[in-house]
C-alpha cells in the first residue's frame, strides 16, 4: 500500500490551534501539505480570542520543517473569511483542503436555551462551515480539484441532551454535504463528514478521566486523511474514535402504498404502520434526492398494481 502524501498540496484547517484541528494539521504538514492554521483563539463559548493558538501551531509545523501561516479570523465572520482565502491565495496561489473543525459549546435543555445560545453554535458550526467553503468552492472548480471535510457529531446524527442548537448545526453540515458531493463531482471536487469521539476542550467535563485517555484526537486523524486524498469517497460520512472506525447512513425502508382519495387516511396509514417501518426493507442508502423520490414512486406503482 502506498503512502498517503500531500505534496504540492495546500490546506485550511479551522479550529487548528488545539484538539483535533491541530492534529489533523500537523498531520497534513508531516505528509508534505502547506497549511493554514486558522483559530478564533476564544473560550468554549465563543467569547474572546487571540491567535498566540495558532501561532503555537505553526512553530511546531515550521519546526518539522513543514510551511504554515497563522489565520485568527472567525469562521462565522464574512470579512474575515474572505481575508482567510485571500491570504492563502496570496500566499500559495491555491487551495486543495479545507477541514471544517472550528466548533464552539453552549450546552442547556432546551427550555433554558436563549435566542443567543442557538445564533452563536449555528453561525460557528453551520455558517461557520459554509461560508469558507463557500468562498473556495470557484478556486477549487477552476482548479479541478477540492477535498473538503465537514465535521459532524453524533448529536447531529442521533441526539445528546442539552444540545438542540449543536445537533441542528452538526446535521446541517451533513445536508450540506450531500448536495455539494453532486455538484463539486463534475470537477473532481469531494466532500465527506467526519464524526469525531474524542478528548478535546468540548468533551474535558463529560467523559471520565479514563475515557479521556483513549480517546486521544490524534486517533481520529488517519480518518481525515482518508477523506481528503488524492482517491477520497465522497459523500461519506467516517465515525471515528479510540482508534476504531465506521461508516454512519441515512437510510430509508422501502415503503409501502396506502392509497388515494377516500381510500387515505390517518387510520389507513396507522394499518400499515408495520409495513411502513419494517426495517428489513431497508433500502441502500439513497445517492441523491431524486433516488428518494423514485423509491416513494416505485412504491406507489408497486402498490397500484396489486
């Protein structure tokens, strides 16, 4: 098997001055990537921020002998995105990676949640994920290359208490990626998710001291590096964790017909609830939502006919 490289290639990690961002850059870094370390430098909850972070990253890339530039903007600002692309097309003149890592906390049930708890998570974990894309998406079209990783959670894909506003952000990432692995296909653009379990400043009062310990970020980072090589997926969604890996899907079951007109109702429905949730009809997971619509269809004639 070969060796995984990034030679000649250029990557923007957020959230890069600790945790798993920083893992996955000095990673990067080692296997020949220029990177820029881009990091708020603020508290959990978003508050503050200074860019000694990312300052520290970049020394110890510069000590590996790798190349890497320091970038304190906020991935929820429009301004200072810009700034990020810009001056790693100034520097570089193209942008291969982007790894979405950057992520904040606001943690409460639901009920004690404020309008400002909800704004701040979606604009870092959301906004924060689209807006640098985004601003890359046409250097990476005209370059007819782009690896991108979004990074999700498994309160996005499944729910953890207290955290509405992050699940809503981390599932949004994913509905984001699905519609980008079809329009970035044509010019060999990627984009996966990866689900993260790990010991970070986001997990340090939720896991216990010997969980910690074996959830160390830099058993996530082989992972990444898979979804953003030369032969990456695309569309994948990695859980990733302790060294252990898997793939996470939305599926659907194949459905069944009810029926039309006076035929349909909700009664009609609750008889066939069995049918509808069996889940050993479960269908290859869908490659678009025009595959979504034809499985609704094929039932519907399916049903017809009988």
């Amino acid at each position: 098997m070969s060796d995984i490289r990034f030679d000649g290639r250029v990557a923007i990690v957020t959230g890069a001055g600790g945790g798993l961002g920083r893992c996955h850059a000095l990673e990067l870094a080692r296997r020949g990537a220029k990177v820029v370390i881009n990091d708020l430098g603020g508290s959990l909850d978003g508050n503050g921020g200074n860019s000694e972070a990312a300052e520290a990253v970049v020394k110890e890339i510069e000590a590996l002998g790798g190349e890497a530039i320091a970038n304190g903007s906020s991935v929820s600002d429009e301004a200072g995105v810009k700034k990020m692309i810009g001056d790693t097309m100034d520097k570089w003149g193209r942008i291969d990676i982007i790894i979405a890592n950057a992520g904040i906390l606001r943690d409460k049930s639901f009920s004690k949640m404020s309008q400002q708890d909800i704004d701040l998570v979606i604009d870092v974990h959301l906004r924060g994920t689209f807006m640098p894309v985004h601003e890359a998406w046409n250097i990476m079209k005209e370059q007819e290359y782009g690896r991108i990783v979004v990074t999700t959670s498994s309160t996005g894909l499944y729910g953890n208490f207290g955290q509405a506003n992050y699940g809503a952000a981390k599932l949004g990432v994913v509905g984001m990626m699905n519609t980008l692995k079809i329009e970035g296909a044509k010019n060999n653009i990627k984009i996966n998710a990866v689900c993260p379990i790990a010991a970070t400043r986001m997990t340090e009062g939720l896991m216990s001291e010997e969980a910690l310990a074996a959830l160390k970020p830099e058993y996530v980072t082989p992972g990444v590096m898979n979804l953003v090589k030369d032969d990456a997926p695309s569309g994948m969604i990695l859980s990733a964790g302790a060294g252990a890996f898997s793939m996470a899907r939305i599926v659907e079951t194949e459905g069944v017909f009810v029926g039309h007109g006076d035929d349909l109702s909700a009664e009609a429905v609750a008889a066939k609830w069995d049918q509808i949730t069996d889940v050993s009809t479960t269908r290859p997971a869908f490659k678009s939502g025009g595959e979504h619509g034809q499985n609704i269809f094929a039932a519907v004639a399916k049903g017809m006919q009988g």
